[in-house]
C-alpha cells in the first residue's frame, strides 16, 4: 500500500509541475446572481482558438500565440462581452460577466446542448437541469429528482411506495449515488416521490446508465452523479412553500458580495423541508392504504457556504442530515437517519496549465425495522471519502486527468431469519484507487480511453479495469457513440433482488470468509468482489432545430454478484450466495423543445436475467416496456401559466407463482409437541420455476396546473394545482398468499401548492 502512495504522490507533482505557456483562462457569471454559465463559447477573436465553458463556468484556451489579442465570451440569450489581452509566454486569467438579452433564454440551453453533443462522448449520459425536473407534473407541488429518474429510458422504478430504482439491469447498491463527490447510501424516501435531494440548490445532474469512463469506480451498474449550486452571490432571497405532503424553506445570499472588479466573493445556502404526509393524509387522503391514510415522515436540511478567491480557485463547505420514518399499518416500523458534512474545492494554481479538484468528507447511514415481536434489523455504514483529480488543458479541446480516491467505511449488519439463524457483521474497509481519463479530437472522432486501478485492502485484491469511449461526428446533425468498460465493487446490499417492495436497505462490506461458485457446486470462488462488464453504441440524430432523437442499444454482464444467504437452513451453510447473470436492451427518446412547448418520449425494451447455479430466472424488476410520455406548455400572458402531464406504462413485473399450501407446525414443543391439537400457520409451497409469473400491466398519468405571479423582479409567487394518478388506475403494490388480499400503490391524490421566492 506504500508503494500505491508513493507512486500517486510522485504521479500528482509531476502533473502539477507541468505548465504550457501560453494559456488564457478564466469563469463565466451571469450578472445578475453570480452563478456560473455553462457551455458558453470563449474564443480568440480571428483564430480558430476557443474552449467551452464547463458545468461551473471554467473555461481554458492553451497554444495562444504571444502577442495583442481579443478574447470573446457569447452564449445565445446572453449579451456578448470581450477583452483585450495580452499573451507573453504566460497564464492570463479572466472573468467574464454577462448580462441576460432580451432573446429567450430557452435558447441559451439548446445552444449549450449542441455544443456539448458535439465536444463530449456522453454516451449512457444524460445531463437534467433544475428546469428539466420542474417541467414534470409536480407531485404534492413539489418538483423532485426522484420522480424525473424514472422518466429516462433505461430506468425503472418498482412502485410509489418503498419503491427502488434500478438502472439498466443493475440493482440499487450497484448503481452509486454522488453529491459534491461525497457517496449517498440511500438518495430516496419510503414515499418513493421524493429525495433526499433539494431541487433547488441543484446545479446540473449527470446520469450515468453504463460503461462510465475511470473517473467513476466502486459501483458495477450506474453512477447518479449530483452537483450543488452556489448561494447567491449578489442578493440575499430565499424560497417558502408549502403542500399537503411537506412544507420548505431556503435562504441564500452574499457573505461577501460579488463585484465585477474580479475580487473574490463568499455566500451561503440553506435548505430544510419536513413532510408531514402522515397527519394530512388522514384527512385529505383517507381512503389511500385502506382508510389508514400514509405512513410516511422525513425531515432534510441541508447547508453549505462557497468562498472563492479572485483567480477562480473555489472552496466549498457544506452539511446535511436526512431523517425517514415509516409505521405502517402497525405492523413495521422503519426509521432512517442519514448525515453528514465535507468540503470539495477547485484551484487553479497561478504558474501551471493544470487545475486541481477534490474533496474530503464523511457520512453516515443507519436503518432500524420493527416488525412485529420480531428482533429488529439493524444495519449502519459510516466512513470517510477523498479525492484528488488534476486536469491539464491541451489545444482543440484535449485533456489529460488523473487523479485517485481514498474511501474507509465501517459496516455493521444484523439480521435473524425464520428459522432462528442469526446473521451478523461488522467490517472496516479500505478502497484505494488512481485513475487516468485522456480526451483527445482527431477531426470528426472524439475518444476518451481512461484506465482505473482499485485496490481493495481488507480483501488484498487489485483489480484492473480499461475503458473507452468514443463519438464520430459524422455529420453536423448525426453522430455515433461507443463505449465499453469493466467494474468491480466491494459493497453489498441486505436488500434481496427476489423482494419486490423492500423499505429496509441495509449494507455489508465483501465478505472475507469463504463462500463458493452458483449452485451446488463447492468450488470456492477466485475473487470475493462483484464485477461486470459493459458494452454499449448507439446514434444521436438532430432531426430538426428543437428536436432530437437518441437511440441507444446495451449489454452488460455481471460475471458475479453476492448476496445475502437468507435461506440459510444449518449453521454450515455458507453466509453468502452468489449469481452470474447479464442485462441487454435498447432505448430510443424523442425530444422537443421551443419556447413555449417542452415534449420528452421514451420507450425501452429490456431484458433483465440472474443464474444461480441451478436456473436461470428474471429478476423481479425485469420490465419488458416501458414507455414514458412528458409535455409541458406554457402560455398566458408573459408565460405565466405552466401545464405538465405526464403518463408512464409498463409491462408487469415477474413474480414465483403458488402451487399450493400447507400447515405449517413451530414444533415449540420439540418432540412434546401434538401435532393434531396444535395450530399451525398456512405455509406456501412456491412453484420451482421462479418469476415465471407475470404482474398486470402498470400506466399511471399525472396532471399540474401552474400559475406564477411577479410582484417585482425577484419576487413571485406559484400557485400549483396538481393530480397524481388522474384516472385513479388500481396499480398492484403487492399481493398477500395467506390472506388472499391485494393492496394497490397510491390512489388518486390532488394537491395544491404555493412557493413563494424573494
């Protein structure tokens, strides 16, 4: 592990000590609140010289010819600025701040859109915007990333009430979910529409559904990754509102204005929403969950203050703590609590063509179940993460990027299944990783190959894990994409991939004793870490000005995956079990987007399979269709009324159907007991092949009506009228055998919503 150090200590100073003279950088601001402006065009006036500003406004030319010249920043719906400069073997640094023009501002995305698509490979990516999440039917008033997810092809959820997401085939715990770089165990409530994340305070959202570059490593299916804004760096506002489900508040504003003069600045935000759906329901929505209204309760607050020095270089520093709690019908009681608190930074150091970022942080996350008389699960991981990353600027767009993590984490895990058998486990782990990502144009191809080294101390196993990925512009309105990669993680979930519906989501460490190949076979495996592998293509057509068309085809093949050996019948049976099993699929969108009319169609064929030695099976998340229909449109007099619908269908889950049942005597007696006069419970015999079953088909269709009120130019006032499941579909949450007693997902729920911004 020494020699591991040693050599990402010796790697960073000599990428550090690298400088290219001749480099003109700087950030991009929009005037009036200071926050960045991505993908704005900065060029050299009268060269082919020029870069795009990135998602935090950053922007590096290099190879600038020394000499007088005027350096240029535009974005369509922003006023062009310009500079006049000069290069004299040396770094010059800039900061542009643009003032809004009267074109739409609807024009400034598309614009940046284009851009994007034809300079980054983005393949398996997908890019939201605050806007974007905000243009969906907004549930309980309240906008959230966790009802957009579901919306993106290739992703499915399992229902409205405890309800996973799993991406392209890859369950929860493979997929990893990113804040600021800090890793989030559970980004959902049990409510299913809501995170743990503030819509607000998002800057952008990349969501990565396979074959990620180096950059990203520990997860073997997605990467969800969850970028904050700064507060307000001019003015101090905020935001009240208040729902039948939750009620929120966020303040932000200056700690040290913003001047144009280029000096440095600081301010602050923070955000706190509590849900209150428990004790409304049971007014409101009575008759959802059979006249029991809805179990369901969280508080989120969140803080963080930005400081950032007059040559660019930034400092962040920030905290959050998450709080769920479930009683359900009495029968479970499921509490979360989730917090913790870091800082990430950005320098950009005076002398040198590179820039570095990092983080440094930790967090903690524990779950408790109550059910029945039953001895609670219990489960909690807590642990530090950190980062370096240097990225060096080249001409015509090439980067160079190393860097490398450091993650520590703890788990402690216990769990007694029906038999008695207790399962217990409490790992301190260390991940060690340095990676390389490379992006370089040769003309109309772009290709990014990255490599990552993981090194998993508590298992002594490095693992070696190449990745490409590549886009031809083939033409200025067609392009094709290419990826493929391997992963490996040392993460694994108590959530079992045979529960549909599952609120308690605990984690395990890899584990180090022994355990053996699928099937009866007593082969020990070779390796005690999940892995996968990925393959994905596909094409991007601009079919028009404001409409696209993505289609995408994947595969990816889990060459072992463990889990929880639940069924455990004698103490000699292995802890754990492991599978092999493999995803494919395709995915097409359509989306168009003007002014006044937002519309977003997606649909996705998947295949979903695991092998456990003895068959193989679909998972009970297999979805064969899935179609999602998104539209917004805005009119009135200055726009100021807002509809948004949006429907979603998809075919029925598997589940293992009955053959029949049987009584089922505890023996409590032990060999006293009397089997003819004691009462036994009803015991289901499963069918031996699994998930042949199929579910009914499941749609949905989701309405808002939004009205916004200017009462000056920072202040307004949206009124939110919305309907979940409009036509009150009866959508299946799950079925008891022994009751013969089915329980739907949520009824129609009408709300209405007020947010009011100053």
């Amino acid at each position: 592990m020494k020699q591991f150090l040693t050599a990402i200590f010796v790697f960073s100073i000599v990428i550090l000590g690298y400088s290219q003279k001749g480099t003109v950088r700087g950030n991009i601001y929009d005037k009036n609140s200071g926050q960045p402006i991505a993908y704005a065009n900065v060029y050299i006036s009268g060269s082919q010289l020029g870069a795009t500003s990135d998602d935090a406004g950053f922007f590096t030319i290099a190879n600038v010819p020394n000499g007088n010249h005027v350096l240029v920043a535009s974005l369509i719906g922003y006023n062009s600025d310009s500079t006049d400069i000069s290069v004299k073997n040396n770094i010059y640094f800039y900061k542009f701040y643009l003032s809004e023009s009267s074109i739409s501002l609807n024009s400034v995305e598309i614009s940046a859109k284009k851009e994007k698509a034809r300079s980054d490979v983005q393949i398996s990516k997908v890019s939201i915007t605050p806007k974007q999440i905000k243009a969906l039917p907004s549930i309980g008033g309240e906008a959230d990333i966790a009802q957009y997810l579901p919306v993106l092809p290739g992703i499915i959820s399992t229902g409205d009430q405890g309800g996973q997401i799993y991406i392209r085939g890859g369950s929860p715990v493979q997929t990893r979910i990113l804040l600021d770089g800090m890793t989030i165990y559970n980004p959902f409530h049990s409510i299913g529409f809501f995170s743990v994340f503030e819509t607000e305070i998002v800057r952008n959202v990349d969501v990565l559904t396979g074959a990620f570059n180096a950059e990203y490593g520990g997860r073997i299916s997605a990467v969800v990754d969850i970028k904050t804004r700064d507060g307000n760096k001019k003015n101090l506002g905020g935001i009240l509102a208040v729902n039948p489900f939750l009620s929120k508040i966020l303040l932000e504003g200056p700690i040290s204005k913003q001047k144009d003069d280029g000096s440095g600045s600081s301010s602050f935000i923070f955000t706190a929403k509590k849900a209150y759906l428990d004790q409304t329901s049971k007014s409101l929505y009575s008759y959802a969950n059979n006249g029991n209204g809805l179990p369901f309760n969280f508080t989120d607050v969140y803080g963080k203050m930005s400081f950032e020095t007059g040559n660019g270089s930034k400092f962040n520093f920030f905290g959050f703590n998450h709080v769920d709690n479930v009683l359900y019908n009495s029968i479970a009681n499921l509490q979360w609590n989730q917090y913790g608190g870091g800082t990430n930074f950005f320098i950009i150091p005076p002398s040198s063509n590179s820039v570095i970022g990092g983080y440094i942080n930790y967090s903690n996350y524990g779950v408790s179940l109550q059910e029945g008389t039953n001895e609670p699960r219990t489960s909690s991981i807590g642990g530090f993460n950190l980062g370096l990353n240097f990225t060096n600027y080249g001409n015509k767009g090439n980067e160079n990027k190393p860097g490398f993590h450091v993650n520590g984490f703890t788990t402690d895990f216990k769990f007694r299944n029906y038999l008695g058998y207790t399962f217990s486990q409490n790992n301190n782990t260390t991940e060690l990783a340095a990676y390389v990502k490379l992006k370089r144009k040769l003309g109309a191809l772009v290709i990014e190959p990255s490599l990552r080294i993981q090194y998993y101390v508590s298992l002594s196993e490095p693992v070696f894990e190449p990745r490409i990925g590549a886009k031809l512009n083939a033409k200025d309105w067609l392009r094709f994409k290419f990826a493929a990669g391997l992963y490996s993680q040392n993460l694994i979930s108590t959530v079992s991939e045979q529960d549909i519906v599952n609120l308690f989501v605990g984690f395990l460490s890899g584990p180090e004793e022994k355990f053996y190949k699928p099937g009866k076979s007593q082969e020990e495996v070779t390796t005690r870490l999940q892995k996968s592998m990925h393959a994905i293509g596909g094409a991007e057509i601009d079919l028009a000005t404001n409409l696209e068309f993505n289609v995408e085809t994947y595969y990816k093949r889990f060459s072992q995956l463990i889990g929880v050996n639940r069924n455990k019948l004698l103490s000699t049976d292995p802890d754990y079990i492991t599978e092999t099993g493999n995803s494919y699929g395709l995915d097409f969108t359509l989306k168009y987007d003007n002014k006044k009319l937002y519309l977003w169609a997606t649909y996705s064929l998947g295949y979903v399979r695991r092998n456990d030695g003895y068959q193989e099976y679909a998972t009970n998340f297999d979805r064969r269709h899935n179609i999602n229909l998104l539209g917004t449109y805005n009119f009135g007099k200055k726009q100021s009324w807002e509809f948004s619908a949006r429907w979603n269908m998809g075919s029925g889950f598997p589940f293992t159907l009955t053959q029949g049942f049987y009584d089922r005597n505890n023996l409590t007696g032990g060999i006293n007991t009397s089997i003819p006069t004691s009462n036994g419970s009803l015991g289901i015999i499963y069918s031996d092949q699994r998930n042949t079953g199929r579910l009914p088909y499941y749609h949905r269709l989701d309405l808002s009506l939004k009205k916004k009120i200017e009462f000056s130019k920072h202040t307004k006032l949206d009124i939110i009228l919305s309907v979940t499941n409009a036509y009150n579909r009866q959508n299946i949450f799950y079925f008891d055998r022994v009751t013969y007693k089915r329980v739907d997902q949520l009824p129609v729920l009408p709300s209405l919503g007020f947010i009011f911004s100053f």
